[in-house]
C-alpha cells in the first residue's frame, strides 16, 4: 500500500462512528490534527508514522477530482501549521485540516451531515407555525 501513496494524498483510518483524516507527508508519515485522545485533552496537528495514524483500523485515500493544492504545496501547507493546538470538533478538526491543505478551505463533510441529521430530528419536535396573521393560537 505504501507504493500507492503519493505525497500529499488524503488519507483516512476508520475510526469508531467517523473517519479520521490526515495527509500523507512521504516515507510513511502523514500530517494530521491529533484531536482529542482517549483522555478528552486535544493533541496539535503532528506529523506521525502510519501505524500511528491508522492504530491499525486500516486505511483508505480519498480521491480529489479538481485539488487547489497537490504534492509538496500539500505538505508545506500542513507543515506551516505543526503544533497548532486548536482542535475543536465542529470548526477545526482532522477533516477540516485535511481539506484545507489539499481544497484550500475548511469544511468537513461528516460535521455538515451529523448537523443536518439533528436538524431533522429536531425539526420534528418544533411547534407548528402559524397559518393566519393574527398571531393568536387556533382555539
């Protein structure tokens, strides 16, 4: 697998209930926000070999049909933010530090979707609208 990798390639490792992300820097380390441990205390985006980034729960590249940035530009990009510490779940997490290496923006995928679930769940439990301009309750 290591032969497939190109630099600068987005990875992800299953993790349980999401993927985890990082980029590959070449000779078999990659670049990732570390997050929260098993302790609840972030780690800093860090470069870490392979096996440490995968903990053994495999390993899959995510294709990019049109990347703002590619190979080294990746890698220089990931770099100039090494020991950043501002992991925050829904704004600054693995997936978003991949994508902005690689897309040139911060988003994350599997946030926007767990927010749009919760939206639809709670969109359920909302009270009815209104149908007149009255704004008094039906009797």
């Amino acid at each position: 697998m290591l032969d497939d990798l190109s630099i600068g390639a987005h990875l992800t490792s299953p993790r349980r209930g999401y993927l985890h992300h990082g980029v590959y820097a070449g000779n078999g380390r990659v670049i990732h926000y570390g997050g929260f441990n098993r302790m609840f205390s972030s780690r800093p985006v860090e470069e870490v070999s392979l096996d440490e980034f995968t903990l053994g729960r495999g390993l899959a590249i995510k294709a990019w049909v049109a990347p703002k940035f590619t190979g080294t530009d990746v890698i220089t990009r990931a770099r100039s933010r090494l020991g950043e510490n501002r992991y925050r779940l829904f704004s600054n997490n693995c997936e978003h530090f991949a994508e902005w290496c690689i897309g040139g923006h911060s988003r994350s995928l599997q946030v926007d979707a767990l927010v749009s679930r919760l939206k639809k769940r709670f969109a359920r439990f909302s009270l009815p609208r209104l149908s007149s301009g009255s704004g008094a309750l039906p009797v």
